[in-house]
C-alpha cells in the first residue's frame, strides 16, 4: 500500500516536470520568432531628425552625381522629373508638392534594381537639391561684394581725423586770413599743410589714403567742404551695406532650412516606400 502510493506521488512528480519540459521547449521555438521581430524593431531606425536633414544639405556639395547615377539607374524621363524638381526648388525651396510623384519614382527605381539602399536615398536627395543650395549661396557672396560697411566704418574715422587735421590747420592760419595783404596764399611750412585724402576703392572694397598739399586757403576751404560731405555719404553706405549684408545673410538662412525641412519629408517618405517593398 505504501509502495503504491509512493508510486502514484513519483507518477505525479513526473507528469509535472514533463509539463515544464514542453512548456520550456515551446518557449526556446517562439523565442527565435520574437528575437526577430525584437531585432527587426532595433534594426528599424526612427524617422530622420531635424540634424540630420540639415546635414544632408550642408554637405550638398560633396554628392558625387556620376555614382549616384550609377547606382540609381534612372530612366530618361525619371531624369527630367528630378531636374523639374530641382528647378521647383530653386524658386520654392520649402514646396512638397512633388512628393507623391517622388515616392512613386522611389517605388519604380526600387522594383527595376532591388539592391538599392536606404544609404543610397541620400544621395539622391543632394543632387535634387544642388541647384537650390547653389541659389542659396549667391546670397552670401552678393551681400559680401555688395555690402562692404566695415570699409565704410573706417573711412568715417579717417574722415573725421582728416578733418581734426584741416580744422587745427585752418586755426593756424587764421591771421593770414585776417591780412588782405597776405592774399590766397599759404605761407606755413609744406610738413604742415600736407592733409589726406581718403575713399573707397576697389572690388573688394577697400580704403586706399594719399597725402595732397594745400597751398592756399580756398583749397583749404574746398578740403574741409568736401570731406564734410564724404563724411555724411560714407555714413550713409555704411547704413545701407550693413542692412544689405543682414538681409542676405538671412535670406541664405531661410532657404537652406526650407530645404532640410524638405529633404526630411524626401528622406522619411523613400525609406518608408523602401521599407515596404522589403516586407
């Protein structure tokens, strides 16, 4: 009787521990699934961030178009999409109006050569972009040439000290101005009636001064007249390069991060249809 019930308890031990081993069996099977799907999820990289897209256009310049090509494979008419595109984006560089039709061009190209890349997408994206970085530049090399007021800043100085100049020169002679007998003529040494004239000159501009000698007091009067009103001019150009340089600059700003925005949503959508296909 003792011997029987050990050996119902030995039975009941036994079926226990089989449930456990085929419940760990099933377990080692699913797991491989899940690892991966885990691994599909971590493989998987999140839509591209905002540094990133503004990567892929800072470093427009350096697309290589003959590989790109090469590895795309574009029919003729996919070409002339892809420079309408970029002629799109030269004037409206934060328009996604075209981003449909780019996907559906993403799609075909994927299908024609399946071993495309995700890599290869950005690529793509840069030589699409090239003529629209390249407006964007000139606003940067026209505002430097068309803008040059620290020249004009130092020219104001210049003036101002020629004029301290002209001034103590004209108070030295005030006497002989007094003397009708003394006449037009300057009778100071030449050291002391050598002044500078200063302007700007040049591309790129640039403040060129050269010494004149004064030798009688309507010149005089004529120097102190004219710098006067170069002074006032310089003034003004200095205000109008200035706000020139600003306005360019920031016009380059604005469109080279309407493009990052774009070239986000060019990215993002050709992964995704690259991601599908894959499936």
């Amino acid at each position: 009787m003792i011997r029987t019930k050990a050996l119902a308890s030995c039975l009941v031990l036994l079926a226990g521990f089989t449930e456990v081993q085929t419940a760990v069996a099933q377990e080692r099977v699913k797991t491989p699934k899940q690892n991966s799907a885990n691994e599909k999820q971590v493989l998987a990289k999140p839509d591209l961030s905002v540094d990133e897209a503004r990567m892929i256009v800072k470093d427009i310049p350096s697309v290589d178009i003959r590989a790109t090509l090469g590895t795309w494979k574009l029919s003729e008419a996919e070409l002339g999409q892809l420079r309408q595109w970029s002629g799109i984006l030269v004037e409206k560089p934060g328009t996604t109006e075209f981003l449909a039709k780019w996907s559906e061009l993403i799609r075909q190209a994927h299908a024609r050569t399946p071993q495309i890349k995700e890599s290869s997408i950005t690529p793509l994206i840069r030589m699409v972009m090239l003529a629209a970085y390249e407006e964007a530049q000139k606003h940067q090399t026209t505002s430097a040439a068309s803008a040059p007021s620290e020249v004009y800043k130092q020219l104001q100085e210049q003036l101002r000290a020629n004029l301290v100049e002209a001034r103590q020169l004209q108070s030295l002679m005030g006497s002989e101005r007094k003397d009708p007998l003394s006449g037009s003529r300057l009778s100071l040494p030449a050291h002391q009636r050598t002044l500078r004239k200063c302007d700007v000159i040049g591309q790129p501009k640039r403040m060129e001064c050269k010494e004149v000698l004064v030798s009688a007091s309507y010149e005089l009067d004529d120097y102190i007249s004219g710098s006067e009103a170069q002074l006032v001019k310089a003034e003004e150009e200095a205000k109008r390069g200035g706000g020139a340089s600003e306005s360019g600059q920031e016009k380059r700003r604005q469109m080279l991060y309407a493009l990052s925005d774009v070239a986000k949503a060019m990215h993002d959508s050709a992964v995704a249809v690259l991601r599908k296909a894959g499936r």
